[in-house]
C-alpha cells in the first residue's frame, strides 16, 4: 500500500499545473504617445500577472489577470479581471517564453464599467478606458513588442509609491495540493481498516 501511495505523491509532484503557466508582465508610460482617440495621458507603470496561458502555442489568450501595479488613475478599482471578455489575438509562447503578442481585450470594472487592454495591438501597450463612467484615459505606450517585458519578477514603483507591491501566492497548485492530500489521507484510511479487520 505504501508503494502505492508513494507513486501517487511521485506523479502528483513532477506534473505540470493543470491550470498553465502564470507570466509577469509589465510596461510603461510614455506621454508623446498621447492624446490617443480622446483619451488622455496618465502617468503610471501597468504591471501584473496573466494567468493561465500554455507553455506552447500561438494567439493565446490568458484566462484571467491581475494588475499589481496601481492603476486606479484610469479607473479602475478591481486588480483581479475575470472574466476576460470579447477581443482579438493573443500571445506567442515558446517553452514558457512570450515570444510574440498582439492582444486586444475588454473588460468591466465593477464599479467604472468598459475598460480595455493592449498588448502590441496596433504597436499599443495601452490599459484605457473604454466607454466606461470612469476618466477617459490612457496609462500606457505605443512602442511595440519591445515596449513591454514579459516574466519580469518585481513591478516597477508607480508615482508615490514607496514599496514594492507584494508578491501574489501562485494559487494555480493549489488543487493539485488539496487532491494529493485527499489521497494521501484515503490510503491511510484503507490501510488502517485492513490493519483493524486483521486484528479482529
């Protein structure tokens, strides 16, 4: 029984996440890029996790992200996007590494409503507003794929920031764990009512 157990911990352990690769991203203002389809310029780095993509694959899209950095100046006042509503590309990745990315998504505040994000779309790396009751602004560049890093392991500090933002729990193992657990403890159990049924 213990060979068993151990297998099972062995497998659960080296396995990718279900769940896919969690990738840092992270770019910065430049004011000459603006004013841009009315929206106007505020200073600020955008910077945070996307989560879920492949480690492989072309045009993909991240099932979800979180901004670390903070961007409440173009209006928005929830870190966490899920979920990621209707768009256009995505994201080249090789083993793990952004490769590519010309990405186009919108997203609702709760509280401002439409907001949209770039990704290299149309040489923007741009987080604005879009038909929203929040400013009508933009936080952001129009330099390209250069014009944003990807896998970055600390935010840049924003205007009056005066700590970097703390580190997000990779939540995405967090399943894994719990399921390995759950068999780690049945097969004690199993064991232990073969043990008792002998005994008796």
């Amino acid at each position: 029984m213990y060979k068993y157990l151990i297998a099972i911990l062995l497998v659960a352990f080296t396995m990718s996440p279900a769940f896919g690769l969690d990738i840092r991203f992270t770019f910065e203002e430049d004011a000459t890029d603006f004013p841009w389809i009315g929206r106007e310029f505020t200073p600020g780095v955008v910077c945070g996790i996307l989560y879920g993509l492949p480690e492989n694959g072309q045009d993909v899209r991240p099932t979800s992200f979180e901004f670390l950095s903070d961007v409440s100046g173009v209006g928005v006042t929830s870190n966490y996007i899920f979920p990621v509503l209707a768009g256009s590309g995505g994201f080249d990745l090789v083993n793990g590494v952004v490769t590519g990315a010309n990405l186009l998504t919108n997203f609702d505040d709760p509280t401002n409503g439409g907001m949209q994000i770039r990704f290299n779309q149309a040489s923007w790396n741009v987080l604005h507003w879009n038909g929203g009751s929040g400013p009508e602004t933009g936080m952001g560049n129009q330099n390209g794929f250069s014009g944003a890093t990807y896998g970055v392991e600390d935010c840049p500090l924003n205007p009056g920031e005066v700590t970097e933002p703390v580190p997000v729990p990779a939540y995405s193992n967090w399943g894994l764990l719990i399921a390995t657990l759950m068999l780690v403890l049945f097969g004690m159990w199993t064991l232990r009512r073969k043990v008792y049924h002998k005994e008796v």
